[in-house]
C-alpha cells in the first residue's frame, strides 16, 4: 500500500459521495456485515483514532496516515471480527481499488 494510486482508490471506496471525506455513514455503510448491520461502536473507535483534526470525517490526508502507519482497523474494537474485515478487503478487491501483486512477475492481478 505504498502507491498513491492505491491509496485514492482504496479511499474512494468510502468516500463514495465524492465530497473528499470519509463520513460517518459512509464507514457504518462500508463496515456493514452480509445481513447489513454494522456496529456503531466499532464506527465510533475508529472515527476516533483516525480523525486526528476531530472535525468529524475522516480526510484523504488521515486517511493516508493511518494506512501509513499501518493502523489495523481490526484493532479499534476487540470485537470486529476476521469475516468482517475479510469482507471488507475482498469488496475492496471486487470493485477495484486494490489489486493482488503476483510476485513472480511483478504484474498486478485483477480480482
């Protein structure tokens, strides 16, 4: 996740107004389980840790941080489980804002 290019289409996949921010709703609507529902506390942990300037939204500069930093979104609630964030990757993957590196030829595989 070190490609800028990575990191806009990673955020875009939240930010999916358009508006340049990561918005409540838009994290409670991404972190969704499969029957839709999405813990609330969970939303809230990471708003926290990750909006440092607390305007309430998370801006692509945050957004850049925290990936940086190698914040683990896992980590803002003991109870966000592995399915959740695996399916949360695996639609990050789907729609097309990360893609797998295959590490023999170096290319970038679409999933």
């Amino acid at each position: 996740m070190e490609n800028d290019e990575h990191f806009r289409r990673a955020f875009m996949f939240f930010d999916t107004d358009g508006s340049g921010f990561i918005e409540l709703d838009e994290l409670r609507e991404a972190l969704a389980d499969e029957s839709g529902e999405t813990d609330i506390d969970i939303v809230n942990d990471i708003m926290r840790e990750v909006d440092n300037d607390k305007d309430g939204r998370i801006s692509y500069d945050e957004f850049v941080a925290m990936m940086k930093a190698g914040t683990d979104w896992r980590k803002a609630s003991r109870q966000y489980s592995r399915e959740r964030f695996k399916s949360l990757s695996l639609n990050l993957m789907k729609d097309g804002s990360l893609h797998l590196h295959d590490a023999v030829t170096g290319q970038s595989i679409a999933v």
